[in-house]
C-alpha cells in the first residue's frame, strides 16, 4: 500500500498542471458552497429573529365584544378584563408566564425642549420584553419588579421615537406634564413584525401606568408551558375567560386570539428555501469541480495508456491499476477539500471584519454545512475517479502496448 501512494504521489508530482488545476477547481467549489451556505444561515438566523414574535410560542390576546348571545346576555357586548382578572389565568396548568399590557393612544407626551412627539404610552411589566422578543441597546436596562412595586417614573422608548425626539439614555420625558427618566432604548430591527409598534411608542412600568389613566388591560401576552400546543393553548384561554366574563366559548371574537402559526411556517420555510437555494447553487460548482478533475483523469489514462500497458505486462492487476487512479483523485479532492475550507473561514472572517448590510446578518460556517459538503464531494470524487479508473483497468496490454502516447 505505502508502494502505490508513493507512485501516486510521485504521478501527481509529474503532472504539477494538471494536478494543480483539478485542486483549484475543487476549492473553488468548496469554497463557493460553504460560503454562500454561510450567507444564507446569517441571513436566515437574523431574519428569523426580526420575526421572533410569530415565531414564538407566545399567545397574544385582545378583548373585544361578543358576537353571539349567550345566557340571556345580549350579543356586541364590551369584554372588559380587569387586571386581577388576567392574572387569574396564571394559575391555569397550561401557562407558565404572562405579562398585562395598558395602552393610551393620545396622551400628552413632550421632550425637554418641549417638543411634541407621537402620544402612544403602553404600561408594561417586567415579563413584557422577553416575551415581545425585545432587545434594548447596550448600556439600556428592563422595567424591573422594584419598577413595577414601586411605581417609578422610568420609561424605555422606542428607536423610532428616540430619533424623531432627538432622546438619549438618561433624558428626561415628560407624559402629560409627568417627568420620566429614559432607562432604555429598543434595538432597531430589519423587517420583521410587531403588533404594537414598539418602535414608536413610550414603556412604562403599568403601575405607574394606572396612576395616571385609571383603565383596564388593553392586551395580554402568554406564554404556555413546554409542549403544550397553540391550538391548546388558545382553547385554554378562551375558555377560562369565557367562564369568568360570561360569553360562548365558540365566540372567537369576545377575546381575539391571533394564530401566528401558519404564518410562521411559511416564513421559516421561505428562509431555509433561500438558504437552500444559495447551498444549491454552491453544489452545482462543486460538481463542475468534480467534473473537472473526472475529465483530467480521464486525460490521464489517454496520456498514460503506454505506460499502463507496461505495467499490466510486468505482472500489475487490473486492481492495483483501479487503486492507483482512485487514489490519484481522491488525494486530489482532498487537497482541494481541505483547501477550500480554510480558505472558507478566511473568507467569511474577511466579509465580517468589513461589514455586510444588517439585513444580510453575520455569515456563519456551520459544522451541518462542513459534513454535508464533505459527504457530496466525497460522492463526486468517488465517481469522478472510479470511472477513469475502471476505464484503464480494463485495458489489455496488447493494446496499451500499442496505442500511441
């Protein structure tokens, strides 16, 4: 064995070109591959992320009116949830957490200046960011507990409304004549989805909230227990609340309760299909690599049938002549394999450190892309040698004795 490595390395030394430039294209088609599988996993893990919400499973709920009669109750009844009524549907076993929300649409709100901004104000809770998939700016910090107890006039704004106000972390804010110091910031996201236009609109903690405007809940956020699904879920809460405010539990729109499900399937799937596509697209020159080094081993048993036909009649087998050209490929692809990947992650490092547009996401080698690349082009070099192999295996040495080379 040591034998036929040896006059396989000593072949390819022979024949620098050639061998050279079956390695380029098989790094060139590693390299496109990982790279731009890489691309789509960036871009798939920060638009996913830009949809955290639908993709959660994490029920919103809004109280509405009754669409139907019920008990002798008329039907367009106003479903008002007081507060202590929403957090009765903690103790049920299907949830595990849920945050109160209170909104006000035109209230007063003002800069230090003076300045009038847009007047939407949302009472929140210390479980409402974690379970809106919030991100705050760095050196930001949440509404907390001690926030909550102790009605502190802290308010966490949005990115949209921080630029038009012209705010900054430790601002002051005022809310109808009512100063409040600005603890934090949302992170601005590339596309995705929100239901209350975070961005615009000014946190604060719910007690405080009720302070000011004496209100009921405007919504409510759940989050289940693990493994119970959506639809359960939902029966759950329609449910619960159907008993407690007196409606048809089949009356969907007494407490409106949105099922992102669909929604998040299709956009998941459209995220991998790109990313597959970007994969596939990387394949396709891969197996034009492959093609590549299948005809220049194929030019090589035309080249080298002569010296096949002496080594046959010298007592060689048509197996030690298949091994030796399937190792020549192999230790091709390899080489380019090995190639190509470092020069992936030198690549993907390069594009990191000069910044790609935040919708594209930061490019990430996975160690799934890794295998599966190296599993395809193991199943293309074996092809792209074998047949070549077999070819000059099966020659006679009567005629590779006589062909011209």
């Amino acid at each position: 064995m040591n034998t036929l490595f040896l006059q396989v390395t000593q072949t390819l030394l022979a024949h620098r070109l050639r061998s050279t430039l079956a390695i380029i294209a098989i790094v060139w088609g590693m390299l496109s591959v990982l790279v731009l599988v890489a691309l789509g996993e960036g871009f798939y893990r920060v638009n996913t992320q830009s949809f955290a919400l639908l993709m959660s499973d994490t029920q919103m709920a809004f109280p509405g009116q009754t669409a139907k009669p019920w008990q002798g109750l008329p039907a367009k009844r106003p479903i008002r949830i007081s507060k202590e009524q929403m957090h009765a549907l903690a103790k049920q076993p299907a949830i595990e957490q849920l945050s109160v929300m209170y909104g006000k649409w035109d209230a007063t709100v003002t800069n230090a200046q003076g300045r009038s901004l847009p007047g939407y104000v949302a009472g929140v809770d210390q479980h409402y960011f974690a379970l809106q998939s919030l991100t705050l700016r760095p050196a930001s910090r949440a509404i907390t507990p001690n926030d909550v107890f102790n009605h502190a006039r802290v308010a966490i704004i949005g990115w949209q409304l921080a630029q038009v106000g012209q705010l900054a972390l430790g601002d002051n804010v005022k809310v109808n004549g009512v100063p409040f110091f600005i603890i934090g910031i949302t992170e601005q996201k590339e596309g995705g989805v929100s239901l209350n236009n975070e961005s615009n609109q000014l946190m604060i903690p719910s007690t405080t909230f009720t302070d000011l405007w004496q209100s009921n809940p405007y919504s409510l956020l759940v989050k289940p227990k693990a493994d119970i699904p959506g639809v359960a879920l939902r029966h759950a809460i329609q449910t619960f609340f159907a008993k407690q405010q007196h409606y048809d539990p089949t009356d969907s729109e007494a407490v409106y309760l949105p099922d992102f499900s669909s929604g998040a399937q299709f956009i998941n799937a459209l995220f991998r299909g790109i990313q597959l596509f970007l994969g596939a697209s990387g394949m396709m020159t891969l197996a034009v690599g492959a093609l590549g080094v299948a005809n220049i081993m194929f030019l090589s048993v035309t080249e080298r049938t002569r010296e096949i036909g002496v080594r046959l009649a010298v007592g060689a087998t048509p197996k030690i002549i298949l091994w030796q050209f399937i190792l020549e490929g192999t230790l091709l692809v390899t080489l380019g394999c090995a190639i190509g990947v470092g020069l992936s992650y030198l690549a993907i490092a390069t594009l990191n450190q000069l910044g790609l547009p935040d919708w594209l996401g930061t490019p990430i080698i996975t160690s799934a892309s890794i295998v599966g690349s190296l599993l395809i082009t193991a199943c293309l070099a074996l092809c792209a040698a074998y047949f070549p192999a077999r070819s000059a295996a099966h020659l006679t040495p009567v005629l590779a004795l006589s062909a011209r080379g």
